[in-house]
C-alpha cells in the first residue's frame, strides 16, 4: 500500500463519515416513520446521519407540461439552498445507474477513502427531479425502472445505506 492510500485510509477513520438524505415532502405515515427511526439508530455506529425534508410545491391533481416544470424548479430551488458545496451528491432517478447493494458499498467506500466524507442523497417530489438538480448530482442512481412513492423511497434507500456500511465492515446482514 503506498503512503497516500495509507494517508487517505487514515484521515478516513478520523473523519466522521456524514450522509444526508434530503427529500421533497414530509413523512406522513406512522410505519414508514418507524422504519426510518429504526435504521437512523442501527446507523448511528456507522456515520452521521442527517435527514431533511423540504416543503413539496401545492399542486393541483392535473398541471401542463410548463407548470410541472414550476413546481418541480421551486422543489429544486429548496433543495439546492440545503446541499453544501463540499457535498458529493446521488440523486435518485429513474435513468440513474442501478447498483447491487455490493457495488453501493464499494462506491460509498471508495468516496470516502478519497476525501468525500459528505454524501447527499436527494429524493425528488411526487413530480420528480428539476433539471438543476441533475446538473448539481455528481451521479444518478435507480433502485428500479419501477416508480416509487417517494416516502417509501426513504426507507429504501436508508436501508441500503446502513446495508453497505455492514458490507463496508465485512458484518453479516440478511442476503
């Protein structure tokens, strides 16, 4: 191993890994809030977790192509104003790249042996991501070509997030 992956892997284990989950819309329903408390706590061992939640854009049932585009850039606008500058940002998106849980955890891994101990993932609004906040990602990912009720997107994603720190730390978890 050369001295910079050594150096790397040492200011790796000093510095706290941080992962936001920052999504459109507020939790509503009692299940999913406890599974979401369940696996905030299971990692808590494993990195700094920070869940935000901006307001979704009111909406009527039916909107044209240019007003979708509205409400998803007002989204878009909230979403932006929450991620810092030294993040490395995943957005989830349908046309994203899709991952096993195994090549998660070695990306997640491999980011934070380069430096990049800020992860954001955003979670769009019921209409999806702005175009803003695909030029901002550093990389799409999909979990489907399925489409998804954003709320129970969250608990997905952080489900697989606490099972790539277990892969990570060569711990066992359910296959």
């Amino acid at each position: 191993m050369c001295i910079s992956s050594v150096y790397n892997y040492l200011e790796r284990v000093d510095k706290p890994v941080n992962i936001s989950i920052l999504t459109v819309g507020k939790l509503k329903d009692k299940y999913l809030k406890m599974g979401i408390a369940e696996f905030e706590k299971r990692l808590k061992p494993y990195a700094k977790m920070n869940v935000v939640e901006v307001a979704d854009e009111k909406a009527p049932e039916s909107l044209s192509e240019a007003d979708m585009e509205i409400v998803k850039k007002k989204e878009a606008d909230r979403i932006l104003a929450k991620i810092g500058t030294d993040e490395y940002v995943i957005a989830l998106a349908i046309e994203g790249k899709m991952k096993t849980s195994e090549q998660l955890a070695a990306d997640l891994e491999s980011l934070m042996t380069y430096g990049k101990s800020k992860v954001c993932f955003v979670i769009g609004g019921s209409l999806g991501l702005h175009e803003s906040i695909y030029k901002r990602a550093n990389e799409l990912l999909s979990f489907s070509k399925m489409t998804f009720p954003h709320q129970l997107m969250k608990l997905i994603l952080m489900e697989q997030v606490y099972r790539a720190f277990r892969i990570m730390k060569g711990e066992p978890y359910h296959k």
